[in-house]
C-alpha cells in the first residue's frame, strides 16, 4: 500500500469508525482470496472502500450486508465480494435486484481491472454497491442505490456541494476536502450515489459517467 493509499485509509477511517460497526475481521475477505495470499493487499484496499461506503450509505446495516452471489441471502458481515468479472458482479446484482433498478456504467475514464459488490436486501427492496478496483486492489469507483426510506447521508466536515442536473433530474455534486467527487441524486424512487475514489477521477469525469448510466436488464449484465 503506497503513502496515498494510507494516509485516504486512515482519514476514512476516522470520519467512520465511530459510525460504521465493522464485521470481525476473518469477514473482511472472502476465504477463497486468502487462499490466493492476496489477503493482505486486499484487506487494506477492502476497508477502506467499506468504510467508504458506510460514511455514504451503510451506516447501521452492516449486519445485513450480503454477498451478490448468495442465492438465498442471509445475515452477513459488512462484505464486498470479488466479481469473476464486470458483466457477471452487474449480472449478480440485477439477479438479487428485487425490482429495483440496476444502473451500469457505459463509459468510464480507465480500464477495468476487477470489480466487486455487496448487496443489502431488506423487504421489498435492495441497496446495492458495486465496487472497481485495479489489479492490485487501489479502489477507484463506487456506485450506490438506496432505499428512500433510509436517512440521506449529510455533509461531512469541509465538504461543500453544488445543485446539478444529470439524467434530467436535480442532483447535488458533493466535493470533500480532498478533492474527491460524488454526485447524489433520485431515479426510479431509488437515491443513487456515484463515488469517485481515486483522486484522477475529475467531476466532469464523474458526471460523464452518470449520464451515460444505463439500467441492467438480465443476469448476464446486458444494459437496455
């Protein structure tokens, strides 16, 4: 993990732990990852995109958090699962979608590597998280969908937001002091997040990729 991967790991840190209650750590990665010695790699870029999450969304339901490829989901820890690949996490997704409507990427500003997802199911409803991350794990993107019934995340100290239009619907561009991006805004009655984690990833990059956002439409990953 390089200097800037550290010092973002322990700022999220900080602004979360003390609302994000996190899973015993045998949780963190998925068994079969640790069998591949990748663990330790993994298990730092992994928390620092659920700690993430959980400043965003998650807060209160990490017990509830399941792997995407769980047929019948039960009660887990807060978990994102490695995806055998882009179409297959998107395809996993739409699978536990519970009528809610998946929204893939159709462009981004970088190569996809890996990806990974978590799936909170819940009544009638999924939130859902989808992760990319580069081959050696560095987290750059994260896209969210929520419930309106859950509370929506607040302002963190020294983030400031913009009102934006994307997809013809009002929106907030929310900045934190890093400069790091996130675009906010209601669709399909879910309340979607777009998080640009790497730090080379613009607004105009991010806004970019939330306009050409398309909604998945089977298992495999196809978009409409």
């Amino acid at each position: 993990m390089n200097d800037e991967m550290e010092i973002w790991t322990v700022r999220a840190f900080d602004d979360a732990s003390a609302r994000v209650r996190l899973p015993p750590p045998e949780r963190w990665v998925p068994t079969e990852v640790e069998r591949e010695h990748a663990a330790p790699v993994l298990a730092a870029a992994t928390i620092a995109v659920l700690l993430a999450l959980g400043v965003i969304v998650w807060r209160g339901f990490g017990d509830r958090l399941v792997p995407a490829s769980t047929p019948k989901p039960t009660a887990s820890g807060l978990l994102l699962v490695p995806g055998a690949s882009e179409d297959s996490t998107w395809g996993g997704v739409y699978e536990h979608s519970l009528g809610a409507t998946v929204l893939r990427p159709t462009w981004l500003p970088f190569t996809v590597e890996k990806t990974n997802s978590s799936l909170l199911t819940g009544g009638r409803f999924i939130n859902y998280g989808v992760g990319y991350v580069t081959n050696d794990y560095k987290p750059l993107l994260i896209f969210l969908a929520e419930s309106l019934d859950q509370t929506p995340s607040q302002l963190a100290p020294g983030e400031h937001a913009t009102d934006v239009t994307v997809r013809g619907h009002d929106a907030r561009l929310i900045t934190a002091p890093d400069g790091r991006p996130r675009v906010i805004w209601t669709e399909n009655d879910v309340r979607y997040t777009v998080q640009a984690v790497s730090s080379a990833i613009s607004a105009g990059d991010l806004l970019r990729i939330v306009e050409g956002l398309a909604a998945v439409v089977s298992p495999s990953g196809a978009t409409r």
